[in-house]
C-alpha cells in the first residue's frame, strides 16, 4: 500500500512538472512573459524596493522640564541628520501619562535606543548630546554619509 502511494505521488509530480515546462515553453504566445527569460537585472527591477527597519532612538520627556528643553533642538538635528537611516522620535510624558509606564521610565528625559527588530539595546537617563547619540547609532549601524 505504501510503496503505491509513493508511486502515485511520483507519477502526480512528474506531470506537474511536465506540465508546467510545457506552460512556460508556450508562454512566448501570451502577453505573459515565462519567470525563466528574465535575466537576472530585469527580474531584480521587477522587484519591489522592502525598506529594512531601522535602529530608533525614542526620548521620553516632557515639554516643560529644563533638561528636556535642552534636549530639543538636538533631538530636531538628530532627526534631521538621521533621516531615512534611524528614527528619532519624542514621547512627552506629561501629555501622554502611559508612554512612562509603557517605557519604564524613572526620570525624564530619558533616551532608549532600539536596533532595527525593536529590541531595546541601550538606555540612558538626563540630557545626552549629539555626540552620544551618534556613537550610539553608530553601533547600531546607523551611519551617517561623510561629505
């Protein structure tokens, strides 16, 4: 029983095979060009672009605290210099009182950098310079284009 199964099968998949050979052969008559006569630059063009996740830095803050206003223009440089290579977000915790809890923060402003899969890499807490949030991205495999 078992070995007419199996042979069965084989007979199956060797018309499906035959078949779809046949298909693509006869393909050139259809508008339908067959997969096999793309050569391989035309089939990556037909491909669509998938952008990758990227590594994101997310400030918890607030909009009255004297750190967190430090913070902001170089969160706005940060965001600038970084686009379409990281992301750069800003979380006001005292507009939106769950993001604090949501995020484990202890004091504000506090930075939390995630890589590209939304694992929580690094975290610091008070004011963080460009520079620090450079090398941090850096590691993270964000660089930046040298001019």
């Amino acid at each position: 029983m078992n070995n007419i199964l199996r042979n069965g099968m084989l007979v199956f998949l060797g018309v499906v095979i035959f078949s779809s050979t046949a298909v693509a052969e006869d393909a050139s008559d259809t508008a339908i060009p067959a997969i096999a006569s793309l050569t391989p630059v035309e089939s990556e063009s037909k491909i669509a672009t998938v952008s990758l996740p990227l590594p994101k830095m997310v400030d918890v803050g607030a909009g009255k605290c004297l750190s967190c206003k430090k913070m902001a223009p170089i969160l706005e440089e940060a965001k600038k210099l970084y686009t379409g290579v990281a992301e750069v977000e800003f979380v006001d915790v005292w507009e939106n009182r769950d993001a604090g809890a949501k995020y484990g923060v202890r004091m504000i402003p506090t930075q939390i950098f995630f890589d590209g899969e939304g694992k929580e890499v690094f975290r610091h807490e008070g004011f963080f310079s460009l520079e620090d949030i450079q090398k941090q991205f850096e590691s993270l495999g964000a660089k930046l284009k040298r001019e």
